[in-house]
C-alpha cells in the first residue's frame, strides 16, 4: 500500500496512477488521517456468445431484400454518373491510379 500526502499527490499523481493501474493500493491522506482511495476502473469484458440474439428477431418482411422503389431513381442516376449514359461499367478490374471505374461502350 502507498500512502501520500496531498502535497505529494499534487507532485507525482502520474506515478500514484501507474501504482493503480498496476493493483496496488493508493491512498491520499490529510497528514495520517486517509481521505481518498485512488484505483483504477475496470471495465468489464462482454462475454459474447455464439447464438445469444436467438429468437429476438421474430419478423422479416418477405420483401426485405428487394430495392426499395424511393431510391430507383436515385440508383439510376448514380449509375449514369459513374458509368456514363450511353455505357457500361466494369467491375472488379485493375484500373491505373485515380480512376475508380471503367466505361466500356456498347
């Protein structure tokens, strides 16, 4: 156990800290009466489990996975943009640096 003073808490409270962080007991005193204990928190881990959300979803709509109608047009246009009107774009190819897609005409 160490115990400081307030003065030398002031002074070396890094070093009170590391004393913590490694388990030992901190103690800060009024002269030799105690007033404080300084430790360090301990966050707990989560234990996780494989199959612990079993059962919480109880719902999945049959269209989940289909596009939503707002964003069509949206889509389209984004696909336009990085592809051009009038082309196609290229997947998954090397391309030199600065260019993020391919238009290949049709």
């Amino acid at each position: 156990m160490t115990q400081a003073t307030i003065h030398q808490a002031k002074t070396h409270l890094s070093k009170l800290i590391r004393k913590a962080l490694d388990g030992e007991e901190v103690i800060i005193a009024n002269r030799d009466k105690p007033l404080v204990r300084l430790e360090a928190v301990r966050l707990k881990e989560i234990e996780r489990k494989l199959g612990s959300g079993k059962g919480l979803v109880t719902y999945i709509a049959p269209d989940f996975d289909e596009p939503l109608e707002d964003l069509a047009e949206y889509m389209e246009t984004a696909e336009e943009e990085r592809c051009g009107a009038k082309g196609r774009c290229v997947a998954n190819e090397w391309l030199p640096p600065g260019h993020s897609h391919r238009v290949v005409g049709i």
